[in-house]
C-alpha cells in the first residue's frame, strides 16, 4: 500500500489522421504552415501519451508545450499560467477530467474575445485573417453560455471557454473541457456571403458542444454504453437554446425532419441497435456514435420533456448535476433525478419515468400506433411493433390531452374529436409511427390536412410513407393521393417531407418504364411551389428560401425543361456579365447547370473552387462538381479527389455526391472505392469519415447482381470500423431490390392510366 509515482518517456509522430494529435496545415499570408490539433473521443489520447482511457477514470493534468516560435498560438484546456521561460508555456492544472476530453491547439490563429455575463472569458480563434467570421458564433456561445447556466441553475466550471476553427478536422466538432475544437464550416459565418443554412447550423453545433460542458465534461458517462446520454441529450437541448436565442429560425421544425425521422428511418430495420447498447472492444465505439444515439437519444428525450413538463424537467437536470458533478453517471440516475423532481413537484402519474424511459433506451425500434374509426363511432388507437415489443408511449391527441398508450387499445367517442382528421401526435412530439385508417379515417380526411400546423402537415405524410417501401403494404394509389394534396405547399418542413418522399419513389422506380410517370408526379407537384416562391430573393425571407432553393434543385436535377433552362440562363448572366446569382439559389442554379455540364462548365466550376477563401464555398462547389454526369468528367473528379486539392475530410463527401447521380455515376464510384481501397482504408480507419464513404459508395444500387457485387467485394476486404454501417445498407438495398419487384406492375400501370405527360415537359431518363 501506498503512493507510487510512475514516470514514463514517450514519443509519437504528428500525422495526417485527424485523429489524436496530429498535424494541421494554415494558410499564412499565402504560405502554408505547419500547426497541430487534437480530437481524442473516444480512445485517441492512447495515441498522445500513455493513459487509461475509459470514460469513467478521471484525472487532473498537468500540461506544458514548447512553443515553436513566437507567432504561434498555444492553447489547452486552461489558461496558461503568467510565466513563460524558454518558450514553455505552462498551463493552470486540470479539473479531474477523462482523458478523451483533454485538448492541445499549436498553430497560427486570430482571434476575438468576450466576457458573459458571469465573468467566463469566452474566445473565438480562426485563421488568419478570418476572426471576424467568428463573431456571430461568439455571440451564440455567449447567449448559449447564460441560458444553460440559468436552465441548469449550475454554473459554468471553468475561468475561460475557447472555440477554435481548426483547418483540418475530422467530425463536426468536438466538446473539450474548456477547448472546442470545430471544423472551419461548423464555425465560421460571413455576414454578407454565408447562407441562413450555415447561420442555424453554427448556432446548433455552437450550443452542442457548448451543452456537453454540462453533459458529457461536468457529468461524464460510465461507460461508452451511456453514449446516448451526452450526445442524445446534447442533440435535444442544443436545439432548445436554439429556440431561445434565434425564435424566428423555427428549429423544432429542423428538429422533426433532421432527428426525428432520421431516427425512425434507420430504426425501421433489423440492423439497427437498441440506444444502450454492448460495447465491448475500442473498435465498436465509433459505430454507435450514429443516428440511434443522437437523434433518436434526443427524440426520446423530446418526448420525456414534453410529458413531464418544463418545470420538472428543468429541476430534475438541476439536481442530476449537482448531485453528479465530478464523476460519471448512468441513464438510471437521470430518470431518478427527474422522478424527485415529480415529487417534490406534487406531480401526479401512475408511472415513474424509469418505468416509461427504460423501454425505449433498451429495446430497438419504434410502436407504431394504428388508427382507425370503428363502426360504432369510436376512435381506435392500437399500439404494434414489427419487433413484438411493447411501449408506453406518452402521446398528445387531438384534445390537447397527453395520455400514455400501452399494449391496450385506447379508444374514444366519436363526439369527442373535432370536426376532419383525429390528429394523433399533435406536434410531433411522440418518438413513434402514427398509421390512420386509409378508408375511415385518412382518405376521407385528406382535405383537411390543409387546416393543419406544417409539423403535423410533415408528419402525416412522413409517417405514410416510412414503412411503404419495407412492408411493400402500400397501396400506390393512396399514395400519389395523398402527395397531390401537397402541390403547391411552401413551408419547407413540408417541402422537406414532400422532398423526402420523392426520394423513397425514385428509388422505386429509377431505370424502369414507370420513371416517366413519376417525373410527371414530381413535376405536377413541385412546379407549383416554383411559381408561387419565383427565382427572386427580394420578397422572400427565413425558411421559406429553403424552399426555394430546394425546389429549384430537385426539378434541375430531374430535367424539367422550363427550370434548367432558366438555371442555364442565370448561370449565363453570371459566366458572362458577372450578374451575381443570389445566394440562397446559387447552389441549385449551379447543379442544374452541372448536371448537363461539359467541360467548360467543369473548368468553371474547379476555377471558383480553387479561387474560394472560405471552406463553407469550397464545400458548396464540391457539390456542384459532383452533379457532373458526363462519364469522362466523373472519372477526372474521381481522380482529382485523391489530390491535396482536396482535404481529406472533404474527399469523402465528393465521392458520394458522385455516386448519386445515376446508372453511371454509382458504378464508377464503386470501382473506384474498390480500386483505391488500400489507400482509402489507411486514410478512414474508423468513425463518421469511414461510415460516410462505405455508406456513400453502396446506398444507390438496386438490383440482385448489385447486391452480390458488393457482398463479394467486402468479403474479402472487410471494414470492421464500419461493419454496422455496411450491415444497414445491405439491408436497405434487399428491402429496395423486394419492393421494385412488388410495385413494378401496379406502379406502371397506375401510372400509364392516370399520369399524362405534358408537352411543356421534357422526360430525361
């Protein structure tokens, strides 16, 4: 017994993995130099310094760097202490932290500054040259920072928070204690260029990790098992502070299309995992870091807040943090925590949260809660789940009232329900499946779905069609129905859903006889929309442009004549007379131009490229090079992608855009993926990167002879750090390869007798 100091030599390499510590390239005054960064989560601080790396050991840290030379920038997880000898810069200790959470940036920054409310010394570092860009990203933070300080009633745990826009970066961003890191495009805002998109999603990234300050550093997790407790939470109540702060950008609505229903797609099928899941080896963690945990982790935690309430919600996180801080926890002690909080708040259920929570963070999948009108004039609520498990599922009817459906059927007088269609689910807020009755119930209520809110609008179409290619139930004409009852609708959720279910279609019936009745269906649809929100930005703002834009693309990339030629007009106007396009139709003008585009067109694109000072537009004229479809270009941009024009965590993101543009484009990607394998699995070993590029190269096939391909290919050249991922496309593809087959005839048939081309309507296959 006793204390033991244990002191060891150690040495690494700064490489280009993105991952642990490695090295960053800057741009100064034109010449690059070299810089270095870290991204630890979940076992890369193995690759720094000899550790233990679970989440739930925890240590202070004593940290000193050798700064290089005098304009570099050395920063950690706290302040640097006042003196500095021999150009050692020595840093205040640590907190007791994990050590995936520990942070070293060494390179050439500017930066801005600011001080909260409460005295936290918050600042902003980017490139040279580019501070600026970093304010409004420092006024989220700071408004971020005292509205989890009030909503937690905790305050902040350090005397300072930096943000950094690391030129090289393998994820999104990351949660350091006192040290964000994040790519340039998650934090960067130009005031004049950069769109409303990028403006809510550096707010959202910005509260994110902000949150995990909190969830995640403050309280970290037991074991990689509990990942859904910081990244789920985090998901959900960064959009809550995103709500507070920016009201007017309607982020619920995001949150519906983005995490809601990303979840239930993926928990739709066999392959998918329950939240909480075994992990056993460093290899499996990076998997789970996936759409379960954070978007369906914050789904269900939407609904527990809207269940329970705000007041008890917010008192019981108040008291999992105080009684948590400095140590880890488990989802049991957040549900025992928020039932104290119910208590003390005399709140009155028959049911405690764990016994409500429990069943959705261990068993996989989603109740689906069938609806129907009975013949005498009740409405029916019966709860099923392909996996035969059950849920109590708290859920808003159409009263207003939140009740909890279980495995009995629910059932209500006919007098009770307002006048149209029973709305279950009203607001979204339920993670689950809403299936009304076609003939007592929907189809009878279709012209109603215009009275409604545009979430519930989203939701009933969503919900329609998110089992449609799976269960191969559907009936196509209940289906076309009820889409034609959109044509016309701008709101961009519901444009996002409508656009969404265009995609589920497409893949249905891309490269056989039925794709000219669906261009028809898409046209009829979307060209309303077009007319009433116009090419013009000067009467339209918020989301709405998010229609436009959108809009604009979908019909450019499926060739309707009148659209491309007025995309080819604008694009001509800009080319020649430098008549610049405005920005919220600049992506969707260009990749309509692309799609048809030759060489010129290409050059012009790669010169706007090379010629881009912000990686936000570098990233947007990717995906305008990677709308090209002529086969000749499509190989020079495979090609191209491998090359230092390309960051390496943008490569990944060309060649999916070029494997979604058709017959062509996806074989190419495929045999290139398979030709550059052993390059690109050095580069990718694990993670978002590696999952997006198997995911990218395999998702767009749809035949047996595909299928076996790939299997063949992967047999032999197995991706264990993104096996699950596989899984799920694989799976996804023999659903899609079953449901051409089952809607082939019905759908051709339906379509030659109901859909008629119009002259005005040019038909690319």
């Amino acid at each position: 017994s006793g204390k033991y100091k244990l002191c060891l030599q150690f040495s690494g390499n700064l490489d280009d993995s993105l991952r642990g510590f490695y090295r960053t390239k800057h741009n100064v005054n034109g010449e690059s130099m070299w810089g270095a960064a870290c991204h630890f989560e979940a076992t890369g601080a193995r690759k720094c310094f000899p550790c233990l790396d679970q989440p739930e050991f925890r240590s202070t840290f004593d940290i000193a760097v050798k700064r290089p030379n005098k304009q570099v920038e050395v920063l950690s997880n706290m302040p640097p202490l006042s003196q500095e000898q021999d150009n050692i810069v020595k840093f205040e200790r640590t907190l007791a932290m994990p050590t995936y959470l520990i942070c070293l940036v060494i390179g050439y920054y500017d930066s801005i500054a600011r001080r909260s409310d409460s005295g936290v010394k918050l600042t902003a570092y980017t490139q040279i040259g580019q501070a600026l860009q970093a304010e409004y990203a420092l006024n989220v933070a700071t408004g971020a920072l005292k509205f989890y300080e009030d909503f937690f009633g905790v305050p902040y745990s350090l005397p300072k928070m930096d943000m950094v826009a690391v030129p090289d970066f393998y994820i999104g961003a990351m949660e350091n204690w006192g040290l964000l890191t994040f790519r340039e495009t998650a934090l960067l805002f130009h005031p004049a260029n950069s769109t409303l998109s990028r403006r809510q999603y550096v707010a959202i990234l910005v509260c994110h990790e902000i949150a995990h300050q909190w969830f995640g550093n403050l309280v970290s997790v037991a074991w990689w098992d509990q990942i859904w407790l910081k990244e789920g939470f985090a998901t959900w109540i960064s959009f809550l502070a995103v709500d507070h702060l920016f009201p007017e950008f309607d982020i619920w609505s995001k949150f519906l299309m983005e995490a809601q229903i990303t979840a239930l797609r993926l928990d739709s099928l066999d392959s998918s995992h329950p939240i909480q899941v075994s992990v056993e080896d460093p290899g499996q963690i990076d998997e789970i870091f996936d759409a379960i945990s954070y978007d369906k982790g914050a789904s269900i935690i939407h609904m527990l807040y809207h269940w329970i309430g705000h007041e008890a919600f917010k008192a019981g996180l108040n008291l999992y943090l105080t009684e948590n801080g400095g140590s880890s926890a488990s989802t049991k002690d957040l549900w025992k925590a928020l039932d104290r909080a119910r208590t003390d708040m005399d709140q009155d259920d028959i049911f405690s949260v764990a016994e409500v929570m429990d069943q959705w963070t261990t068993q996989q999948g989603y109740p689906t809660l069938d609806v129907k009108r009975t013949p005498d004039n009740h409405i029916s609520i019966q709860q099923t789940s392909r996996f035969e498990y059950s849920w109590q599922v708290p859920v808003k009817l159409y009263s207003g009232e939140v009740v909890i459906i279980g495995c009995d059927e629910y059932k209500d007088d006919i007098g009770n329900m307002p006048t149209g269609l029973p709305l279950i689910n009203s607001g979204q807020a339920s993670y689950c499946r809403v299936n009304y009755d076609w003939e007592s119930l929907l189809g009878p209520g279709l012209s109603y779905i215009q009275t409604l809110e545009p979430r519930d609008k989203a939701g009933i179409l969503m919900h329609f069609f998110l089992d449609f290619v799976r269960t191969r139930d559907g009936k196509i004409e209940h289906a076309v129905e009820l889409v034609r009852h959109y044509a016309g609708e701008t709101d961009w959720i519901v444009v996002d859903a409508l656009l969404g279910v265009f995609d589920s279609l497409e893949a249905l019936v891309r490269d056989t006889k039925s794709w000219a009745g669906y261009l028809h269906l898409v046209y009829s649809t979307l060209t309303p929309i077009l007319e009433k929100v116009g090419w013009s930005d000067a009467n339209l703002s918020g989301n709405i442009t998010f229609t436009q834009g959108a809009v604009i693309d979908r019909l450019g990339r499926l060739g309707h004549s009148d659209t491309c030629g007025e995309a080819r007009l604008l694009f001509s106007r800009e080319q020649r007379a430098g008549q610049r396009l405005n920005k919220s139709i600049r992506p969707a003008v260009y990749r309509s131009v692309a799609v048809t585009g030759g060489q010129a067109e290409k050059q012009y694109f790669m010169d706007l490229y090379h010629s881009a000072q912000r990686n936000e537009e570098k990233r947007m004229l990717l995906t305008v090079l990677g709308s090209f479809t002529n086969s000749q270009i499509v190989q020079e941009l495979l090609d191209w992608s491998m090359s230092d024009d390309v960051k390496l965590q943008d490569r990944v993101f060309l060649i999916s855009c070029l494997a979604e543009t058709g017959l062509e484009g996806r074989a190419m990607a495929f045999k290139f993926f398979k030709d550059n394998f052993e390059t690109l699995s050095k580069q990718y070993t694990s993670g978002s990167l590696l999952k997006r590029l198997v995911s990218g190269v395999v998702r767009n096939f749809n035949t047996e002879q595909d299928l076996d391909n790939i299997n063949e290919f992967f047999k032999l050249n197995p991706v264990p750090g993104a096996q699950m991922t596989l899984d799920q496309c694989l799976e996804d593809l023999r659903i899609l390869i079953s449901a051409r087959e089952h809607y082939q005839v019905p759908m051709l048939e339906y379509f030659n007798a109901n859909l008629i081309r119009t002259e005005s309507e040019v038909i690319r296959g």
